[in-house]
C-alpha cells in the first residue's frame, strides 16, 4: 500500500501498533477480521427499504450496525453506526444505489477492503463493493462515516457511494491516512489478476500495491 513499507509476511494477519502512516493488514486469505461482537440490525432491511420508500420519519435514526471490529482496533471510539432517511433517499436517487447494495455494504463494515481515517472526525471505509458511477461505469464504493456526530454518540454514514475517480483515495494515501488493508501486497497482486470477478476494480487494487 502506498507510503508504508511492505516488509511483512506474506500470509499471516499483521497487527502493528496504531501510529500516524501505519497500516494493520488482514489475512490474506480474506477471512473476516471481526471478533464475533460486530452485528448488523436485525430489522436493517425493514429499515433501509422504508427509508428507501420514504416512510421511515425524518427525525428518527435509523440503525446500521454495532461498531465494526476494526474501529475498536483502530482506537476509534465504540459506538453504533447510524444514518437517516435523507441519506438513503439520497443513495437511491443521486448515487443509484439498491436496497440490497446498501444492505450488503453495511454487512461488510466489520470486514471491509480497507479504512481510511481521514482526521478525528471523519473515516472512509471501502466495503470492496462496486456501483455505478456517474459515467455509468463500475466505481469502487465508499462509505463516509461522521464520527459521534449522530444522537447519543453514536457514528453517522452521511453517504455511501460509487467513485467516479480515485483521486480522492489517492490523495488520502498520499497523507499516510490508510490504517486497514485486507490484503498485503501479494495477496493484492492476486485480487488484480481476479478483478473481473465484480467486487473491486483493478485501478484501485494497483492504487493500493503501490
């Protein structure tokens, strides 16, 4: 991954000391990195597609997931995941999201390809998930989490969307801001060479061995 240094092995989960520009890796095997603590809601599809409908209420939060794995090891802040129904209203009309795009996204939180911390407040995670982007093609999707700037403390995702570019991502780990990586450098190399499977595209892998 760009801007860290690679020298680890090649197959073994690594956990490194959370420093500025330093990067936890998962397995390479791509098993999930949870410790079993991570739970979606249990009415999330209920939830989302009322949302989606416009019938949840806009005052209410509606509920996502408990706090990914990942964030507790990143030394973020416990708390739940939320988002409201102008968020998902806003993933179905301007970034042409599915229900079960959105679903599948917030599944992936505990296991995602990577994380990136922006600064305090704000964090990206990249589920390896792929939507259409504005030029109606495949971008890799990322999800824009708020920390505790939700009721009770609780973390927002403000958007979820397909990249139309990854200048962005480029520039965060350009700053030495990615923290997580599922894969390390071989594994990546690997992902690549099966891109065509649909979960992630071969630009953003590259970005990452690099």
């Amino acid at each position: 991954c760009r801007g860290v240094p690679l020298r680890i092995s090649l197959s073994t989960p690594q956990i490194i000391p959370p420093r500025i520009n330093s990067v936890r890796f998962g397995n390479s095997a791509a098993s999930p990195q949870g410790d079993g603590s991570f739970s979606v809601s249990a009415s999330l599809r209920e939830d989302i597609h009322r949302a989606y409908e416009n019938e949840y209420g806009e005052k209410n939060d509606v509920p996502l997931c408990s706090c990914p794995a990942l964030f507790r090891m990143l030394g973020l802040k416990e708390a739940p995941i939320v988002t409201r129904q102008h968020t998902v209203r806003k993933l179905r009309f301007i970034h042409k999201l599915t229900e079960e795009q959105i679903v599948e996204a917030v599944r992936r939180f505990d296991d995602p390809l990577g994380v990136i911390v922006e600064n305090a407040d704000s964090v990206i995670i990249l589920p390896g998930l792929l939507g259409e982007n504005a030029r109606g093609e495949a971008g890799d999707l990322m999800a824009a989490i708020h920390l505790q700037r939700a009721r009770d403390g609780a973390h927002f995702m403000a958007s979820l969307y397909p990249l139309d570019n990854l200048q962005k991502i480029e520039m965060q780990l350009q700053q030495g801001n990615l923290r997580y990586c599922k894969y390390n450098a071989k594994a990546l190399a690997n992902v690549s060479s099966n891109a065509s499977g649909g979960t992630v595209t071969p630009a953003l892998v590259r970005l990452l061995i690099h």
